[in-house]
C-alpha cells in the first residue's frame, strides 16, 4: 500500500511539473498551429484540387495542378528568376557581412558607429528601402541611373530592362540584409578565444593567415545558420517588387512568392497557388535538410 502511494505521489508531481509546462508553451504552440501548420496543411489539399473563378466549388484533380506547372512557362521563369536571385544574394550577402564583422570586431576607433552603419539598413522597413532605391533607379534623376549612362553613354532604365532589373534588386537585397548577416558573424566572433590570436601572433603567425585559420573555422555554426536564414528570405522577401517593378518586365523579376500572390488574390486560382505553395515549402525543407545533414559534420563547434 505504501509503495501503491508513493508511485501514484510521484505520477502527481511528475503530472503537476509537466502541466505547468506544458500550460506555459500552449499558447505558442497555439499560435503556431493556428498560423502555420494549419495554412502548410490547408495549402497541401487545396493544392490537389481545381478552385477558381470558372470552378468556384473545389473539384478534385489530383495532380494535375503540379502537372499543369511543368507546362506553365510563367512559372518556370519566376522559378528560374528565384534560383538566380538567391544565387546572387545569399554568397555576396554572407562574404559582405563576414568582412563588415571583421572590421567592427577589429576596430579601435568608431566601433559602435560602424556597428551602427552596418546594421542602419535592416532597421528600415522594405517598402521604404524599395522607395529609397526606386528613387535611385529612376531614369534621368537616380544616382545609379545616371552612373549607368554615364558608363554606356546612353539613357538607360535599369528597372525597365529585363537585362538589368534582376541584378539591380540583387545589389538592393545585398545592402539590405549583409548588416543584419554582420550581427551574427559578430557575435561568433567574439565567442572565439582571444588567445588563440595571441598564440599565434606569438607563432609569428600573419593576419589573413589567423583568418583562414582560426576566425573561418571556428565561425562556420553561424555561417551555417545564416546561410538557411539567407535562402529562406530570398524566397520570401517580394515586398520590394510590389513597389519597384511588380515583376515586371515581362516577369524578368518576377518571383515566386509574388507569383503564387498573384495567382491567388489577382487571379483568383487557389488551386495552382496552392500548389505553387507546396512546391516552395518542399524545396525549402529540402534546401534546409542538406545544410543540416550534410555540412553539420564538417563544421568545427569547438
């Protein structure tokens, strides 16, 4: 009987801490539930059925929404625009800040304020940015504008051409998030010990020699995690383009969060959004699990 007590005793308290517990994070999971996986699992049978203007009751159609993407040339533009794009912000982005941490880190003098001017840009909301560098980019008046005319000798609409809008937004997005990139080298950085420096300054050890080294390897966790945070936002970062280009031209901008935006609210077809939804959150994962799976066991933690 005593030891009937003492078991159910237990089972009482383990019960009392666990619900604690659990009451506490229930609203969190609440919200996430609510906000995310709900919508993920919504998206993922929506995206099985044909919903429009012509078909305003959902009909189901399989896989025909996916099959109908693989023949649908706007989508696999704004596809290939989202793969270029990310492969011109995410490298320079995470080089950029790396360099910018090296030197707040390093400077003697004025250190907060290059702290400051490097982060300055993230703290500006992106429909303000997108104004500042429409200014910029506007034919006849923009500083960039009139930089690429004076180099080609001629007018040029650098959001206007096809040739040149994507790269023109790359070099916005770079200025945009490198700062923001720079507060984690930099926190990396000063997890480092000092005296590995000093050891190999004593070594006679030179300082790009220190970096490559000492400072890259040993940063390697945060350039991991930046590098997923990176990729994931040049997928979902698109509210430069409602106001600079609307991806425009000729969907030379275009990218696919704005697209699946545009199918559902402008033209009004869920089904194919939906399934355009599936699509990105699939690669993300993907993307994300070869980062975690396959670079976590050459990096160097301590």
């Amino acid at each position: 009987m005593e030891g009937l007590n003492g078991m159910n005793a237990g089972w009482s308290e383990r019960l009392r801490r666990n619900g604690f517990g659990w009451g506490l994070v229930l609203p969190s999971l609440l919200f996430l539930c609510l906000f995310t996986y709900y919508p993920m699992f919504k998206s993922f049978w929506l995206s099985f059925y044909e919903k429009n203007l012509a078909t305003p009751e959902p009909l189901f159609v399989g896989f025909d929404n996916y099959i109908n993407l693989l023949h649908d040339n706007v989508f696999m533009k704004v596809f290939s625009n989202n793969i270029w794009f990310a492969i011109g912000t995410v490298p320079t982005s995470l080089a950029l800040a790396f360099l910018m941490a090296l030197f707040a880190d390093k400077a003697i003098k004025g250190r907060g304020l290059a702290r400051l001017s490097f982060f300055y840009p993230n703290m500006i909301p992106m429909i303000a940015v997108a104004n500042i560098w429409l200014f910029l980019y506007t034919p006849h008046f923009g500083l960039f504008a009139r930089l690429a005319s004076w180099i080609t000798d001629q007018p040029v609409n650098l959001l206007g051409t096809p040739d040149t809008v994507m790269g023109a937004l790359v070099i916005m997005m770079i200025w945009k998030e490198a700062g923001y990139f720079m507060i984690f080298y930099l926190a990396g950085m000063q997890q480092i010990p000092k005296d590995l420096y000093e050891a190999a300054a004593v070594s006679g050890v030179g300082t790009f020699t220190a970096i490559r080294r000492i400072t890259i390897p040993l940063t390697m966790p945060t350039t991991l995690f930046v590098a997923v945070v990176a990729i994931t936002n040049s997928f979902k970062l698109v509210d430069h383009l409602w106001i600079m280009t609307k991806g425009g031209p000729n969907n030379a901008s275009n990218l696919l969060l704005y697209y699946i935006y545009e199918s559902t609210f402008n033209f009004y077809d869920q089904g194919m959004a939906a399934s355009m939804t599936v699509i990105m959150i699939v690669l993300l994962l993907l993307i994300s699990s070869l980062q975690f799976f396959g670079w976590d066991r050459k990096i160097h933690y301590e």
